[in-house]
C-alpha cells in the first residue's frame, strides 16, 4: 500500500535520510523506532509532502506521491498526526475536528466520522465546544488523533503521540489506535515509547543515522539484543 | 482627513470658557470616532493579509486609493451615489486583490517565512509607486471629494454636530467588520483561513489548500482596503499620494490591536481616531500625525502582541 524505495533527503548539505525503503500494508500496524535525530520525522514528512525527498520513489497504492502537494496526499487517504500536535489552540474542539474533514472526500462523510470520533474518546465529546488551548495534554492528543480520523484515513501516521503527556493517557491513546486499527486502518507510528510501541506493532524498523538498519515484527524485536541494549535500557538486559 | 482646531488648552482661558471648552473636546471625540471607524476597516485589510500571509503588503494604502477613485469614478461618470458605488467597489476589488496575488504576492508566499517579509515589502512599495503613478495619470495628482446632495446634511445632539455622511461611514464600516468576523467564524473557509493564520503546516497536513487559503484572504484584504477607500472619498478626500500615510495608520492600529481579532482591530481604529483628535485638539492640528507613532512605539516597547493579539 505505502512503499518508499531508496528515499533520500536533506536539509540543505546535511544529509538526513539514506537509502531508506520500508512499506506499510493494508490493515498493518508498523512502528518506526530509532534515537533522536535518526531522521523519523522527516521521513513522515516526505511521505505527507512536507518535505521533498532528494531521490527515490514514495508509492501509495501505485501513484507517486512526491509530486503532490499535502492537502492532495490528505485527499488520497494518508493523514498525518503531526509531532506535537500542532492543534488550532484558539480554535474549539469541534472546530478542529471539522477542519479535519476539509477535503472534499472526506467532507462527505463527516457526520459518520465524527460519531467515530466521539465513541473513541467520549470526553472529546463533552468538551466539544471548549476551546483546545485550555485541555490537558492527553486530551489534545485525543484531538489531535480525532481530527486525523476525521479526514477518513486508509493510513494513519502518527508522530510520537505519547510524548509529554501522563502515562495512564498514554495507554489510552494506544488502546485508541488499536481500536482504529481494528476497524481496518493501516497505522504508521513514530514513537519513542520502544515497549509500548512494539507490543501494540506487528511489525517495526528500525532507522539510525537516517538508515534502516533493522527490521522484524514486533515481539521478536522485543527480545532482539540490540534493540533491548539501545532503546530499553541497561535494566532491560538484564530483566 | 484633517481637521484644524485651535489648541484649547492655551494659558489665555479664562474659567468661563469651561462649557464651551468641554463641548470642543466632546466635539474632537466625536471626529476622532468618526474617523477612527475608517482607521479601523483600512487596518482590518492589512492585518488579514499580514496574519494570514505573514507578508506585509505596503501598498494596502494604495489599494485603499483605488477603491475611493473607483467610488469617484461612478460617481462623476455614471452618477452613482458613493454607499451604493460599494456595491460594485467592493467585488471589485475583490477581484483586484486575486488578480495581484496570483500575479505578485503568490511568489512571495512560496519563499521561506523569515525571506517573506523582506520580499513583501521590496513588492509592496514597487506596487505602491506603479499604482501612484497610474492614478496621477489618470486622475490627476489633485485632491478630490465626492460631494452629494446629503453631503452638508448635519445631525445635531444638544451642542454636538455629527456630519450624517460620516456617521453613515462608520455604520457601514463597522457593518463591514462584523460580516469579517461572521464569516471568519462561521464560513468553511474563512476556519481555513483561521487555521493558515495559525499554522500553515498543520493546516496543510488537516488537507487545506493553503494557497487558496492564502488568494481568498488576499483577496478579501483588498476588498476591504477597497470599501475604506471609498468610505474615504466621500466624508474626506482623496489622492494619489494617500496611499503611504493609510498604509501607515493601517499599521499603527495592526501594531496596537495585535493580529488574530477584527473587532479588536476595530476598537483599535476607533481608539486612534480619537487620540489624534484629543491631541491636534490639545497641541494644535500638526501634532494630530505624531500621536499615532507614539502610540506606535509605546506599544511595540510596552505589549509587543498588542492589546487584542493572540
């Protein structure tokens, strides 16, 4: 379904991705793991069209992405939930749900998604016509999340979706991406949550120094021993 | 746009002039309302254009020029009435405002934030001598004023007299605003265009079209630069050479209301108006000018977002 093939990419001089090929099938659920600065977030970038990779080919479902602009790749079925957030603060819960939903496409079907929405994370619902500056963490990841949803995506990609908030929304948030997974939503997670990343993945890369340099499905990464030493710690080695 | 008034604080009053005194001042608040109305609309243009594009377009005053000649041209050609001439003004210039972003400001928008502001301002200020020099050609460089039959009516409130055209200006100008507002809270569009002011990348990933995103709020920019104009030509006058000193009231009013609320843009405008008049009132006429570029410097030292700004 998404296919990168020998993907580079820059920032000016600085080399940021390397030969990457990886693809996410219909229906998976495919973590991409890796330090700070491996290049994960400019790869989610060049696949949503933020960033325009130096060579390689991006496929989705058969059709070169790199050509389109990202209202376009939206339309095609891929939304992204971006590092951050990066919400409509002064804008409502509603609103920025109903933004989500913009593209022609998906407008018209935004009764039904945001029903979806609401049933997923019901306190969304609740606080629908609160403004997003003045939610929790978690629950601007919930909307965040919702309002990805609401472009009625084939392909979910999220940007480290636990990061900065509590543990306990943390878990609720993957139980959430379970769930979409469940009603048959590919899912492409960035996230630095290794443990919790990889039970919730079927399978995973591994990207260091914008290489992928491992790759395997998700329980056997767990037990893998490079993995355990670089990305669960010292105590994990042990465990 | 100017009106004189001797200084009324002067050493020579005496205690009996204190009625006459304070129905002056009264007098000057309700000219600077008058007028700050149209501070308002002109800066609402310019500052969509800037919070949205993050480009700042200089020659906004010349667009506020265009719309008052295009309300003096239906005017002294076809007769039209100037309120009604806003009819045709103002798509108008709503066209104009697309015509020059897919022309200009569509190249600009395509260079990197911190090289947009640079780039708009080497744009703007060309546009601005082109269009100066366009209506020196084709309306001469002298002032002028749309004159109507209605044009000396007067309302008169106890010792206060409210010219009616003007009265009428603010009323439209402030209608003006609020259908801004209506239609950046409600409209699917104007939430996009919302959503770009805030952040174009989370935009574009939500699925907007930034770009057009970007040409409507140009374009109604300009549309509103368009109404001012007119609203201009007919309670005061108008020339080519208005452009810079409206571009720069625009600004100063951005600069104390903060981006992000229109009706805050408004109450800016209409707070101006009114400090100008109190000072030209208190210090003379010449010093009218000044007090904009005090409230200018003060604000940017004091609430750099301004008093409404996100």
């Amino acid at each position: 379904m998404l296919e990168l093939h020998d993907v580079d990419a820059a920032y000016g001089d600085v080399r940021v991705l390397s030969g990457v090929t990886l693809r996410v099938g219909p229906g998976e659920i495919v973590a991409l793991l890796g330090p700070n600065g491996a290049g994960k977030s400019t790869l989610l970038g060049c696949v949503a069209g933020l960033v325009r990779p130096r060579a390689g080919a991006i496929r989705w479902e058969g059709q070169d992405l790199r050509a389109l602009s990202p209202h376009l790749i939206v339309e095609r079925g891929l939304a992204t939930v971006p590092e951050g957030r990066r919400l409509f603060a002064s804008m409502t819960v509603e609103d920025n749900l109903e933004l989500g939903a913009f593209s022609p496409r998906a407008r018209a079907t935004r009764r039904q998604s945001l029903d979806r929405v609401f049933a997923l994370f019901p306190v969304l619902h609740a606080r629908r016509r609160q403004i997003v500056r003045s939610l929790s963490g978690g629950q601007q990841q919930m909307v965040a999340v919702g309002r990805a949803l609401m472009a009625s995506p084939r392909l979910l990609m999220l940007d480290e979706p636990s990061l900065g908030i509590a543990p306990q929304l943390v878990r609720a948030i993957l139980d959430a991406l379970a769930e979409i997974n469940r009603a048959g939503v590919a899912i492409f997670l960035v996230e630095q949550n290794v443990r919790a990343a990889l039970t919730l993945a079927h399978r995973a890369y591994i990207l260091e120094g914008g290489r992928i340099v491992g790759e395997g499905n998700g329980s056997a990464l767990l037990q893998d021993a490079h993995v355990r030493r670089a990305y669960l710690g010292p105590l994990a080695v042990r465990e | 746009m100017r009106t004189s008034a001797a200084p009324i604080w002067g050493p020579s009053r005496c205690a009996s002039d204190d009625g006459r005194a304070v129905t002056l001042l009264a007098q000057q608040i309700v000219l600077g309302l008058l007028l700050g109305g149209l501070y308002g609309l002109a800066a609402a243009g310019l500052s969509l254009v800037f919070g949205v594009l993050k480009v700042l377009n200089v020659a906004h005053g010349e667009l506020i020029m265009l719309g008052g000649y295009g309300a003096f041209w239906l005017f002294a050609l076809l007769g039209w009435d100037p309120f009604a001439a806003l009819l045709l003004v103002i798509p108008g210039s709503l066209l104009l405002g697309a015509v020059l972003y897919v022309g200009l400001f569509g190249f600009v928008v395509r260079a990197h934030e911190e090289i947009r502001i640079k780039n708009s301002l080497l744009v703007g200020f060309g546009l601005a001598l082109a269009l100066h020099a366009l209506a020196v050609r084709l309306w001469t460089a002298d002032d002028r004023s749309i004159t109507t039959p209605y044009s000396g009516a007067v309302l008169t409130v106890g010792e206060l007299s409210i010219p009616v055209i003007r009265l009428g200006s603010l009323a439209i100008a402030f209608a003006l605003i609020a259908a801004l507002h209506l239609l950046l809270a409600r409209w699917r569009w104007g939430k996009a265009i919302r959503a770009t002011a805030e952040d174009w990348q989370a935009a574009l990933l939500t699925g907007i079209d930034v770009r057009r995103a970007y040409l409507l709020a140009f374009a109604i920019g300009t549309a509103l630069a368009g109404a001012a104009g007119t609203l201009v030509s007919v309670g005061y006058s108008i020339s080519p050479s208005m452009g810079l000193e409206w571009t720069l009231k625009a600004l100063i009013v951005v600069v104390l209301a903060g981006l992000g609320s229109m009706l805050g843009t408004f109450v800016a405008g209409l707070f101006v108006g009114v400090a100008e008049a109190l000072s030209a009132a208190a210090f003379g006429g010449p010093y009218r000018e000044v007090v904009g570029l005090v409230i200018f410097v003060v604000v940017l030292v004091l609430r750099p977002r301004g008093l409404f700004g996100r």
